[in-house]
C-alpha cells in the first residue's frame, strides 16, 4: 500500500509533518522540480479545511466519550502520624430548636430570593467547563442569578477531567467556588457535601475504609468511631463540610446493591452502629473545626426493595417499620445527627418525599428530628414518575404542604427555584415555611463555622492519607473478617506451604472497595485500579509480603464468573499443591438480580475438588452473598472478608497466614437460596431459619469456653436492670478478641407472635491465652417492649430465655421471668399499652397510627 503520509487517530486523519517536508520543500528552493531532465510545475498544496477539536471561547474541550479520565499527577506529602486538638466530646452536640440570635439577623437580611436559593443544593458538575474544569465565568453566573447554598458531589462523576482529585486540588477547587459565593449573590458562604460511606474517597490518598458491614462485622464501636473521624478530617482538608451517611437501613434484602452501606440486618446492632458514626463524624462540630455535618439516610425503608432495585415500590407493614426500620434512624438523631435525607422511593403507596404521615408524624413529631431534611438526588422531580405529583412544581408543593423538605439536591436545582416561586405565586403555601426551612440551613452553617472562615483546613491537607490512618484502617479490616468453617484445622496456612490462588479478586484493590469509592458507579475495567496508585494494596502484594515470594495466582475466572484458564491446566497445579483458595467476587457497583455463581464456577470448583485431594479454601469478597449452598462440601476452609477497603489486602492475607485470630462475626443471614434474600435471624418462631450461616456466627483459631449464665436476679422488673454475666476462657495458644452477643427469646406474647431472638447487647474484649474474662451486662424490662400490628408499644410479662452466642457452638441459655406488676404470679401474662381505641397524637388515621415509645 502507497505511504500516503497520513496518521489515523480515531475518525480523523491528519498529515504527517514529515512527510510534507519531503514534498514542500523550503523559501531557498525553486518552486519548480526536475524530473528526468525536464523542468515541471509543482502541484498546488490541496488544503482542505476540516473541523477541529471542539473548544469553547478558546478552551480546548474534553472529548464527548473517552475511556478513562487523568490521573492526578499532584503527589500527597503525607506525615507518618499527626495529632489533632481535643474537644469535649461527653454530650452530642445536635442543631438547635430555634436558630440564634446572630442566624436570625442574617435571614432578615436576605431577600425572598436570596433565601430561597439557601435551599438548593446543585451538583459540582454545573460548574465545570467542557475542559473538565472549574468555569469561574459560569461559576460567578449561577451564584449571581440563582444564589444558591449548597454545592455537593465529585467531579469526577459529572465530567470532570481527574479520576480522583488530591487534596490540594480540591482545596483549590472548592476556596475558589467560596470566593464566588462571597462575593456574588446573596453574598454568603455555602455547604459543601461528598457522597461516602467508606471514606474520603474522592479525595486521593483519603483512606477507603472498610465498608460499613464490615464494620458492622466487627462488633465493635471504636470502628465505627475512628474511620469516621479520621473522614471528618480528610473531607475538612478539601473544603469540604457535610457528608451523606451513616446510612440507617437495614440489610433486610441481600439483593439489594446498596447492602455495603448498611451495618447489617439487626436494628440494635446498626443502631449502635449508626450512633457511634455520627459522633465520629460530628464530635463537638460547633466548635471543632476537623468535624462535619452527618446526614443520615436513606429515611425510610430504603432497604426493603424486593428485587434489590433503588426505584422498586417498597412495601413493608407499618409495625414493621416501627419495630424495626425506625431504630437505626432514632439512635442517629439521638446522636446528634444534623441533617437526614429522604428515601428516593415509595413506601407502601407514597412517595416518601411527599409523605406527610412518614415527614411530620414519624420523622418530626415522633423523632423528633430538628435538623435539616434534604432531598435525594432530584427526588422532588420524582413524584410526577410516581404518579403523586401532575408537574415537578405541584411535587414542590407537595414537598412543603406535606411536610416541608428543607434542602433540594439535584443535578442542577434551578428549575426548584424557579417552581418556588411559580408556588408562591398561586398561594399555594406560606412564605413561613420558606423562612423555616432556611433558618435551619443559616443555622447549620454558623454551627459549622462557616460565617467566620468557609475555606478548606490547609493544615489538615499533609495528614490525608498518614500511614496512622493506613493502620486505623487494617486493624478495623483485620476485626471484620469472619472464620464460617475449618475442617482439619485447614487454616492458617504455614508460610512454606505450596499454595495455588485462583479468582479475579488476588490483583484488585477495587474489588475490595466496592461501589460508591472513588466514583459513584465504578468504572470499566479499561480504567481498572488506576484511581488508587499508590494508595491501596492488594492480595499479591500483601501474600508476597508474608511469605516472601511470589504467589502462585491465577484467574482462573473473570469477575462476571466467566471461564478464562484451562480446566487441566489449573488441575495440574492444584494437584502438585498443599492448599488451593479460590476468592469469589463480583463488579463494584454489586448489582445483582439473583444470587447464584456461574455455572463456570461451580464447575470449575467441582472439577478441582474431584480430581485432587488438595483441601480448598474459599474466600469469599462480596457485597451480595452468592449461593454455595450446593459446592460447600468441598470447601474445607471459609473465610468471608466482604468489602475490606483498599488497604484489605494485609489484614486478609494475614488471617490466611495466622499473624492473627480471625474476630468477626456474621452481620446478616447468609441465605442457602434465592428463596431466602429476605430472611432475617429475627423471623417469628413459627417460621423456618436454616440458612447457610447464621446472623452472629463466626469463629477464631483458638478454643473457647464459655461458663453457664449466672443472673444477679432471676426476675426482672421494670425499672430495676439485672446483671447477666458469662466468662469466656482462652484454651488457646494465641490471644483472641472475642464478642459476645446477648439475645433474649419471649415465649408468648398475647399482641404479636414473639421473635425466635432478638440481640439486646454485645461485647467484644481481648483475652489473652489460658486467661479467663468476664462480660458483663445489664439487661432491663423495658428492653422487651415491642411493636404490635397497630405500631403501638407494648410490654408483656412472660418467661424469657437468655442466649449468648446463638446459632454457634458455645451457645449457652438462662430462663428469667419477666413480671410487669409485683403481684404477677407464674400463671398470668399482664399486657400494658395504650387502649387500641385511642388516637395517639399525630395519628391520621387507624390505618397509619403514629408509634410512641
């Protein structure tokens, strides 16, 4: 083929230079050339005026679709450790009723229009040009005209040129956006709020964290207390002010793609969970200037999706709410909780965002919650899709007449200004609820500091990504990851051992991190690990680390389950081998439809367990529990590790290797089938419960033994708590951090069939070898009030059974007696609650009753 000098670069085609140069000639040569001795004119040139890159008023534009965004080449200078100042900490701090004196003086001073814009919140990619960067002309534009308050998302998620932004970018980023706010419009500071359930991680070098079931895997608070300090501090560090989470919900449904959020299927447990967050996160936030504002979502019911889907019509009856769905979100405002965020979907019927009965009867009056109630993503525009609104402007009237909602977040939120005021127009409603909602907003933003200095904590910047935070990290990773079943002692391994890793999961740092991390739906595998370079590990790595050489890896299958080595050939090298692992996954987003592996992973499994005698081990990295009901006979060892954050691969490789004792304990049901994704260890005793593992269950490498229950009483009163003691001995060579779970089981009660457990307490404490300890705690009466079908609280008299340990081996049990009146006899059962022929306050109707505790 004749060189015709041409470079194809996609659909365009450019000349080459070079070979121009042969043919153009120069200022010095004639314009006519010889060519076998006769002289000839030369050719005029041909150019043809094409397009060019797209640009705008002389920037260069991104491409409409490219692979992969840049990698910020801007390197953290991280220090090794850091201390921060201290605060009182001993009460939680929470917004105030009424807004001070100083935040009344500034909404005065504002205008109808200036106020209202307080209450919208626009996504960060509004601001951005077609370069992917800041646009400050169109930046000083919206402030001008709309006057907005709050700013909240990534970049990276709305056109942005980086696929992750170092601190000192985003501090940049977010002073100059402030600078623009303080100076255009109304003229005042705005909230800017990040997306992240397990960490900064929009920020690079900010510590992924491991997700929240893990951390509810735990069973212990300090590890919902310190990563989300230490994510407080990374997001202050940026310009930052309010993040999205905790979430409340409960993992109730394990197709649901958002589980990773939830702190596990127990209300008591992702209760205490979510309290212990929002006091990490905030702290004593109206003065300590390292905290933010928490939000707590997804209020309500978020979770109870049948299929898993986000939009998917929720319908779970009321007693249910009440019972158990409320608890999370009770603790977070107990906590201190700033701002609450509505569920993008409806509840039995309604649309949460225009439900009066779940924002005023529940989330105000009987939560009490005085904070701000923010929308979720354009979720106001979603009451026409949901049949409960005729336009998007009859949706934000809805919005305030049926419980107002203070903050509108959306893409770009205008058209909720101008729908405000198309509202106002027609009297649809009381200019009184405009200034309400914005007193709050004015008043979380003088609680935050941001009236005396809005810009980014450049001093926090060098303590982004420390190797002290690395460490918080590991050691929470290190208590999450749950020992499900050793036959023969199979586990640890010894370092000399000859073993064989197959799974997508052994050279990923994502497949540990999971949705939501860097971005807010993951990439394709083009971009693959590049957004945490540097700043993350994997299983190789940290395999090698341990043993000193390279493992022996292979695929073995994709992360979609799908076939890619050669049957015989992974069998040869299994056979040769002392142990084989083979680690399930899945894509980050974790979207699942069913939970069943891949024909090609059953077989592949089933092919290696009958050809060889080599015991396996799964390891199973997962958001959504997939089914090995049918192949777990041939698993010897099993260690669950769900989503341990970006610096997992140590602790998973060391609890492989035995540098430790495996602690962590199951935060939800693992189900044997797609018949049991809803299946919770709280189902009612005439139900079944036989799933493959158990809520609670878990278990170390060192033999414990548990003493009987002893009880300070064996009646309990209200009013007057008992002591349940158990002690716990190491039969062990190693130390073991050991929880232990307290459930309660109620034999009968006349209103609602009882529970076959519920979880009341649990602690987790180190116990060193041959060393006995004792746990210690204090149960009381109104600890067994329950909700009945008409929401309302009861409490009955009855025997009760206590249980540490449940579902386990070292299962022991306690019968107490319950008595509601100190003349109950053993024969009686006492009810007290309200008459069912009351109206409780805020009820609307005896349908809908609103629940008092």
């Amino acid at each position: 083929m004749m060189n015709l000098g041409l470079v194809s670069i996609g659909f365009l085609c450019i000349l080459n230079s070079s070979t121009l140069g042969d043919i153009s000639g120069s200022a010095n040569q004639s314009n006519n050339l010889r060519y076998k001795g006769q002289r000839r004119s030369v050719p005029k040139f041909p150019l043809i005026n094409v397009d060019g890159v797209k640009s705008n008023n002389g920037v260069v534009c991104l491409p409409d679709n490219y692979p992969f965004q840049d990698y910020d080449p801007m390197e953290l200078k991280s220090v090794k450790t850091y201390s921060l100042k201290q605060y009182d900490e001993s009460v939680p701090q929470g917004p105030s009723l009424i807004p001070e004196v100083d935040t009344v003086r500034i909404l005065k001073k504002l205008s109808l229009q200036e106020k209202v814009g307080q209450m919208v919140h626009v996504h960060i990619g509004k601001f951005l040009g077609c370069d992917g960067l800041l646009n400050v002309t169109l930046a000083e534009s919206i402030f001008e005209k709309y006057k907005i308050g709050g700013v909240y998302g990534s970049p990276v998620d709305m056109g942005g040129r980086w696929n992750i932004a170092s601190p000192q970018r985003w501090a940049n980023l977010t002073n100059t956006l402030q600078k623009i706010a303080m100076e255009k419009g109304s003229k005042l500071p705005f909230i800017y709020s990040l997306e992240s359930p397990k960490g900064a991680g929009n920020i690079k070098g900010s510590i992924l964290f491991p997700a929240p079931v893990n951390i509810g895997a735990t069973f212990n608070l300090m590890h919902a207390y310190i990563p989300s300090q230490i994510v407080a501090k990374d997001i202050r560090a940026a310009g930052a002010h309010m993040i999205h989470s905790p979430s409340a919900n409960l993992n109730v449904n394990r197709l649901w793609k958002h589980n990773y959020e939830s702190f596990g299927e127990d209300p008591y447990l992702a209760g205490e969970m979510v309290y212990t967050t929002v006091r990490g996160l905030q702290g004593n936030y109206k003065v300590d200037r390292n905290r933010v504002a928490a939000c707590v979502k997804h209020y309500i019911g978020y979770s109870g999706s049948k299929n898993g889907d986000d939009k998917e019509p929720r319908n779970i009856p009321y007693h249910k709410i009440t019972e158990y769905h409320l608890y999370p979100f009770l603790r977070g405002f107990n906590a201190g909780a700033t701002t609450a965020m509505l569920s993008p979907n409806t509840l039995n019927g309604e649309a949460v965002s225009s439900s009066r009965y779940l924002k005023n009867d529940i989330l105000r009056n009987f939560l009490r919650f005085s904070g701000v109630v923010v929308s979720d993503w354009s979720e106001i525009k979603s009451m026409v899709k949901f049949g409960t609104a005729i336009s998007p402007n009859w949706g934000i009237y809805q919005s305030f007449e049926d419980g107002v909602i203070d903050v509108s977040m959306s893409s770009d939120g205008f058209d909720f200004i101008d729908g405000i005021f198309d509202m106002l127009n027609r009297n649809a409603f009381s200019k009184d609820k405009i200034y309400t909602s914005v007193g709050r907003i004015l008043q979380l933003k003088n609680d935050l500091g941001l009236f005396d200095n809005p810009y980014s904590n450049l001093g926090l910047i060098e303590t982004v990504g420390s190797n002290q935070d690395i460490e918080k990290s590991q050691i929470a990773a290190r208590e999450s990851i749950i020992l499900l079943k050793n036959e023969n002692r199979v586990l640890p391994f010894h370092k000399n051992d000859k073993v064989v890793f197959i799974g997508p999961i052994f050279n990923s740092t994502r497949y540990m991190c999971g949705g939501w991390s860097v971005h807010r739906k993951e990439k394709s595998d083009l971009e693959g690990d590049s957004p945490y370079y540097g700043y993350g590990d994997t299983l190789e790595q940290a395999i090698e680390k341990i043993i000193g050489r390279k493992p022996t890896i292979f695929t073995g299958f994709d992360i979609d389950g799908n076939l890619v080595d050669d049957y015989t050939e992974l069998g040869r090298h299994v056979h040769r081998a002392d142990k084989v692992v083979i680690g399930f996954g899945e894509k980050s987003a974790g979207e699942a439809n069913m939970l069943d592996l891949t024909e090609s992973q059953i077989s592949l499994v089933e092919y290696l367990a009958k050809l060889t005698s080599t015991p396996i081990v799964f390891l199973l990295m997962q958001n959504t529990p997939r089914i090995i009901d049918g192949i777990i006979k041939y698993a010897d060892g099993i260690l669950n590790v769900n989503l341990p954050g970006a610096y997992g691969g140590l602790p998973i490789a060391e609890a492989i290797y035995g540098s430790f004792s495996p602690s962590g304990r199951m935060p939800y049901t693992y189900p044997k089938s797609n018949l049991q994704t809803d299946l919770t260890y709280y189902t009612p005793v005439t139900s079944e419960y036989d799933p493959t593992f158990a809520f609670g269950t878990g278990f170390g490498y060192n033999e414990m033994v548990y003493s009987s229950i002893r009880v300070s009483n064996d009646v309990l009163f209200p009013g007057i708590p008992i002591k349940v003691t158990v002690s716990v001995t190491n039969n062990g060579n190693g130390p073991q951090l050991e929880p232990v779970l307290l459930y309660a089981s109620q034999h009968v009660r006349n209103r609602m069939t009882p529970e076959r457990y519920r979880l009341k307490d649990f602690k987790k404490k180190l116990i060193n070898p041959k060393e006995t300890v004792e746990y210690v705690f204090h149960l009381k009466a109104e600890q067994f009030q329950f909700r009945a079908s008409d929401s309302q609280l009861y409490i009955e008299g009855g025997k009760i059974t206590l249980t540490i340990n449940a579902f386990t081996k070292n299962v022991v049990t306690k019968d107490v007696l319950l008595k509601i009146d100190l003349d109950f006899t053993d024969n009686q059962q006492i009810t007290t609650g309200r008459d069912n022929k009351q109206s409780p306050q805020g009820r609307i109707s005896n349908k809908r009753p609103t629940p008092h505790y």
